[in-house]
C-alpha cells in the first residue's frame, strides 16, 4: 500500500479508512497495524474521524487494548467515540469497565444505551439488563427496536412476564409494535413465559409475518405438547427455514417422543434441501441415545465427517452421550479424546459416567471429572452416585466432604445419594452430621431427603429418629415416605405399628405400591401375624392388582417358617408360578433349622445348592439341623462334604462404632488392641449374669463338645465382645449399637437381655434380618425372631 501525499489531509483521511474498512472485512490484524503506522507516519494522528475508524477496526478485531490506547490518546472524542470503546468492553463482558466508561461519557445516546443492554443479555446477566432498559425509560431516552428485541429476550429468559406486559404497553405507546422483528420478540416473550392467549392474540395481529413469527407459534406448542397444532401450523408454511423443522424436531426429542423426532428429520431429509445444523444433530443424536440406537446414531456422525461438518459443543456433547448411553463407551471416549474435556457438559459426563458404572470401572469417569472446566452441582452429584452405585461408599463420602469445602452447594439428590452410604454402613454419627449440613443448607424439607433421613436413622438403629422426621413432613408425604416408615417400624418389630400404619395410608387414599407391601408383609412376619398376612397378600393382588415378585413370594414363606408351618411354606413354593431362588429355599431351610425339621431341611437344601452349589449358608444349616438334633455323624458328614469342596463358611462378625472408628470382632477374637481388658470385662459380666439367673443355652453350640468348653465359646461369641468393647469406651447410660452379619444365635439373646438389665443401658443389635432393641432384660422382638 503506497501512502498518498500528506498534503491533502481530507483525501488521506479517506484513503486510510477505506483501507481499515477492507483490513476489517478481511479479519486481518495485521494490515489494520501497518495502516495504523502509516497514519503516525503521515500525521493524521489526531484526525476525528480517523481515529474512530481505527479505534472500530482495534475494538472488532477484538484488540481491545489497542482500541482503549488510541481512545486515551484522542484530543477529541464524540459521542461515537465513547460508544466504540464501550462496546468493545461490554462485548468481551467486561462490565467494571463498560460501567466505567458508560458512566463518564459526557454525553449518553440511544446506541449507549442500547450497547450496555445487548451486553447484558448476550453474558446471560438478564437482570441487569432489565435495570438498565428502566434507567433508560426513565431518562427519557428514545427507545430504539433493537432495545426492545433485546430487552423481551431478557424477559424471555428469566420468565419475567411482568416485567414483559410492561414492556409490550411501552412499545404499544411508543408506535414500534408495527415492527416485525419486535413483534416477534414480544410472541416468543409471551411463548415462552407461559402465556399462550396473549401469545396467539400477538400471533393473530402481525399483518406480514414471516418465518420467525410461524416458527414461534410452533415451538409454543410444541413446548406445552400440542403436537396437532404445531403439525398444522408446519403444513401452512409457505417457507420454512432450518429452525422450522428443528422446533418440531426438537420438540418430540425433549418429550421423549424420540421415534416421532427420528421421523421427522427423516422427512426433512427426504423433503427439502435444507441441511440439518448443529441443532438438528444435537436433537437426532439425543433421540438415538434415549432409543439406544448405535448403528443409526453412528450413521449421522458419518455424515457429519462426510459433510465437514464443524463438530459443536452441543453436537460434540450429543455424540459422547449417545455412544455412552448405547453402551459404546470406548468410541465415547475416543471422541473426547479429539475434541477435548473443557467443553463436556453434564449430561455428556453423567453418560459417560453411567458407561463406565455398567463396565464396573468408575476410574477413568473420576479422571474425567477431574479434567471438567465446569463441575455444577449435578455433575458433583452424578460422580457421588456413581461411587454409591459402585459399593465405593469411602470414595462418596470424601467426595461428599470436598463438595462441601471446594463445590458447589449440595443439592436434594446429593443429600439423599449421600444419606444412603450412612444407611448402608449403618453410621448414625455421620448421618447425623449431614442431616445438619442438609438443614443449615436449606435442603432437609425436601420429600426425597427425609426418605433418605427415614431410611438412614432406621437402619442406624434410631427409631424415634426415623419416627421424628416421617411426623415433621406431615403434609409432604409420598408412597416412598410411608413405605419407608413402614419397612423401619417392621425392621425394628414393631409390626402392630407398621400396619396401623398402613392402615392409615390406605384411608388417606396414597396407594401402595409392591415395596410398600414388602413392609407390610415384613411387618407380619417379625411378629408371627399369619392371618393378616396372607389377608394383606391377597389383598395386595385382587385390590391393587400388583403381581407378586420374588420379594413377595420370600416374605410369605418367612412368615410361615418362622410360625412353625413349615409344611404351609413347601406347599406355598411349589406352586409359585416361577421359579423358587436361592432366598426362597434358604429361608424354608433357616426355619428348618429353628424347628429341627431334619426331612425338610434336606429337601431344602438339595433344592439350594442345585442353584448355587458354592453356597456356604446351605451346607452349614443342614449341618446346623442335625446338629440341633443330635445327629452328630450326619452334621459332621455335612462338614466335610463343605470342605473337600472347598466351600468356605461365612465367619460370624459383629462390629459398632466408636469416634468415627469401626471396630469389629470375630468369635474367639484375641486381634483387638484392648483384648485383655475386653475379655476381662466379659469375664465379669459372665459372672454377673449368671448370678441374675442366666443360663448358657449350651445347645447354641452345635458341636459335639463338653458343656464346659461350649460354655466358653458361648462367652466369647462376637457381639458378646463387641458389646463388652462398648461398654469400656463409652460413657454411662449411652446407647450401645451392634451391628452383625449373622443371626443373632438363642445363647447372645437372652444373655443380652440380662446385660442390658445389669449395666442399664438400651443395647441395639442389627443381625441380618431385624432390630433387637435390649433394654431392662427385655427384647422389642418379644423372643420371636
């Protein structure tokens, strides 16, 4: 570029701008530098107007520093000049210095104004564009259509349908709602605040619409599910643009109407010339991920190659999920390989953890976690859940704990997700602490977090607990809450109270569903009802007509067993209409064992291990029968049988908690640190007990021993140690909370009643079945467990 001469300053001015006018069409930084040099050069340094253009060419090529040093270097600014450097600042969504400048100018303009506003609403910082658009009214400065657009967009987005009408009267009063893009804007206010009669009554009065007012009237529609309207407002169309068919489109996709969106973008490949954009892809793929439709969702990802189609966020985020959701987590994982994690949304993320969840590898979802730009509450949620899912309750609890330092602000899922690890690992101190944080966080009257709390204190062993805070939502229950308090009142052998319960459930006219009636089910089982029953069993098929499940089947043959008919219970399997489990048999077998039924017990256990042939449970009962029934030879036969086949035996262990310490206990356990002093204090209590009249249920040990030996094992049983444990490290009168894998044996039960009585305390005892609450040498079970 050859400098014209310096001595005709006009037509220099207008070379040079001309020339940045070129440079900025081309997007070249580089040219606008040298033009700027050249001007130096020339002396037009302080031209007006030249100075303006090359502030605008800085301000559009996003050099904003450029664009600021030359506004400070001007000797003199107009009002254009202002308006440059502070839409270069609001575009970048630099606001503190936007504001800065907005409120220095001598003098503010319409397109000042207006600058500020579309600044706003382009960061998503709706709100503040609404204040703005006020101060503006209120300053009586003219009101330009491109205010408006944008003003109603921000209404729009937030939902303000007040702030709106409002809107809509100034427009009306100041003549721009001839305006097609501003009636436009106004419908797809109404749209999408919920308003549909005044939406319509827009529609109806635009004289020239065009495709954006149509394709506003259809994504309405669409959006409250008016599938036959929307369709008939398509076929008037006359021209239809790209965003026609992606509403529709769209619009089945996020109803889960995911074939009908299959079909018609189907249709739109067949009937226009239209391409599909980032949207369409967005939208086809998400469909193919609900219907799990790999082969066809890889098809569109060809023709995105095969076209060139630039890979958006969306469509990137809308491939990953639809590879994880269809169970092709590698590909998912090759396509964030290439494109990269810093744009990976939660939903995409949420997939690919669920992926790598069914593959039973959680690592590499936790690496990618790690690798988000962005990780909002749901995202936070999503990993605690997928460590839950997973048995990883350590890995949730210390993400939980980090969450709560460095993320955001937990939510009701993430309470509830949280307070089922607590459940699981019965630790009522921790989910304690976090039904604190759920209400100091505001969370705590969420219906599904006082499920979870329900759930938490019932299977922590505080009842009264679990009853506080079923009664605190009175007016907010669901099935879920009742179901809950049903099944922890049956858990803890209050069954009489868990079938008031249902009784009133059922006045109240909340349906029960077949969990609910699990509860109610075992409600009768842990306290011998058989009438109510099978009464409630019939009832549960004739009048809610729910098909039993195995869950169904297992608790009848329960209460049953328990109840002693045992015949009653082998009739009740055999006519199942499916196939008995491993459940089923193994509690006809428990209860065999209980009522020293030796035939039916080697039915039973035949029928268990042609299921589950390594199943320790079933040869250690009908070892257990036998013995109870002094047969010695066969029970030992039993026993050898399981070890030549290399069966293992559950080992018996109980375990409590102390300062956030699990401290457990195997029968006999010389391990523990404290053991001399635990054996010391059991020693003692032995003596103790058997002073009160306590005798040792010799016949617990089924062993062909003497009675002095069965005695001492009897004394060193694992919830004898745990407790004797609990006793020395806690302080008087506190509850004592065991938890154990086994049955409790007939020998630790009555021998608990009595401790409970000597050292006056209430001793809570989880087996695998039931709640034991010990307390003045009495159990809640009533002995009937």
């Amino acid at each position: 570029m050859e400098a014209p001469n310096s001595s005709s300053h006009g037509f220099a001015s207008e070379f040079y701008t001309h020339h940045l006018q070129t440079s900025l069409k081309l997007r070249d930084p580089f040219a606008g530098k040298s033009i700027h040099a050249q001007i130096i050069k020339s002396g037009l340094y302080m031209g007006v107007f030249l100075m303006n253009n090359l502030m605008n060419f800085y301000s559009k090529t996003e050099s904003v520093s450029d664009a600021h040093r030359v506004f400070e270097e001007m000797p003199v600014r107009t009002t254009f000049s202002w308006n440059t450097i502070l839409s270069a600042y609001a575009k970048q969504g630099r606001f503190d210095e936007a504001l800065r400048i907005f409120y220095e100018m001598p003098e503010r303009d319409s397109v000042s104004w207006t600058v500020m506003i579309v600044g706003y609403n382009q960061m998503g910082r709706f709100s503040n564009a609404i204040g703005m658009f006020g101060k503006m009214v209120s300053d009586t400065v003219p009101i330009t259509q491109f205010a408006v657009t944008n003003i109603l967009a921000s209404c729009a987005a937030i939902e303000a349908l007040d702030v709106g009408r409002k809107v809509h009267s100034f427009v009306v009063k100041s003549g721009l709602s001839g305006y097609v893009s501003v009636a436009n804007s106004l419908l797809n206010m109404y749209a999408k605040s919920g308003d549909t009669t005044t939406a319509k009554i827009v529609f109806d009065r635009i004289r020239l619409k065009d495709v954006s007012s149509w394709n506003s009237m259809i994504s309405l529609h669409m959006q409250y599910g008016r599938f036959d309207l929307a369709l008939s407002i398509f076929d008037e169309m006359t021209k239809r643009d790209i965003v026609s068919w992606n509403v529709i489109i769209t619009g089945y996709n996020q109803h889960r109407l995911d074939n009908e969106a299959l079909g018609f973008f189907s249709n739109m490949l067949k009937d226009s010339f239209l391409k599909p954009d980032k949207f369409t892809l967005a939208s086809v793929l998400s469909a193919c991920a609900n219907l799990e439709k790999l082969e066809l969702g890889k098809q569109i990802h060809a023709h995105i190659i095969r076209n060139e189609v630039e890979i958006s966020v969306a469509v990137g985020n809308a491939l990953i999920s639809m590879c994880a959701k269809c169970g092709a987590v590698e590909i998912a994982k090759r396509i964030l390989e290439q494109s990269g994690t810093s744009y990976l949304n939660v939903i995409a993320f949420t997939a690919l953890l669920d992926g790598y969840i069914k593959l039973g590898d959680i690592k590499p979802a936790r690496k990618i976690f790690g690798l988000l730009t962005y990780r909002d509450v749901v995202a936070w949620t999503a990993m605690i859940v997928g460590y839950v899912q997973n048995g990883l309750n350590d890995d949730a609890l210390e993400l939980f704990r980090l969450m709560a330092r460095d993320g955001p602000k937990p939510n009701n899922y993430t309470f509830s997700a949280i307070l089922s690890v607590s459940s699981s690992l019965a630790s009522l101190d921790h989910g304690k602490q976090i039904h604190a944080s759920a209400v100091r966080s505001g969370e705590a009257s969420s219906v599904s977090v006082n499920n979870a709390l329900i759930t938490m204190y019932s299977k922590g062993g505080s009842i009264s607990a679990a009853k506080k805070v079923f009664n605190l939502v009175r007016w907010k229950r669901d099935t879920v809450t009742w179901t809950s308090m049903i099944i922890s009142l049956a858990q803890h052998g209050l069954g009489e109270e868990a079938i008031e319960l249902f009784k009133t459930m059922l006045a109240l006219g909340i349906k029960p569903d077949h969990i609910t009636y699990v509860g109610v089910l075992s409600a009768c089982t842990h306290v011998g009802l058989v009438d109510q029953g099978r009464s409630y069993y019939d009832m549960m098929k004739n009048v809610h007509k729910i098909e039993p499940t195995m869950s169904h089947y297992a608790c009848m043959i329960d209460l049953f067993g328990r109840a002693g008919l045992l015949q009653e219970a082998f009739s009740f399997i055999e006519s199942m209409p499916i196939e008995p489990d491993v459940v089923a048999w193994g509690s006809l077998l428990s209860s065999c064992r209980v009522h020293k039924n030796v035939d039916l017990a080697n039915v039973a256990a035949e029928r268990l291990l042609r299921i589950e042939p390594e199943n320790s449970g079933a040869y250690s009962a009908l070892a257990n029968v036998y013995s109870a029934c002094g047969k010695w030879e066969d029970a030992a036969r039993i026993r050898k049988s399981m070890k030549d086949r290399g069966v293992k035996k559950d080992q018996g262990l109980s375990w409590l908690q102390i300062r956030n310490t699990v401290h457990v206990f195997g029968v006999e356990d010389g391990l523990h640190l404290q053991k001399d002093a635990i054996y010391k204090m059991m020693e003692k209590i032995w003596k103790e007990i058997k002073k009160m009249g306590f005798i040792p249920d010799t016949q617990s040990v089924l062993h062909d021993l003497e009675d002095e030996v069965k005695e001492q094992i009897l004394r060193h049983h694992s919830e004898k140690l745990a407790i004797a444990f609990g006793l020395i490290s806690t302080p008087e009168n506190t509850t004592i909370r065991i938890m154990k894998n086994l049955r409790v044996c007939n020998d630790c039960h009555t021998a608990i009643k009595f401790i409970s009585k000597l050292v006056g305390r209430e001793i809570i005892v989880r087996d695998t079945t039931r709640f034991h609450h010990f307390k003045d040498g009495s159990c809640s079970c009533r002995d009937y467990w």
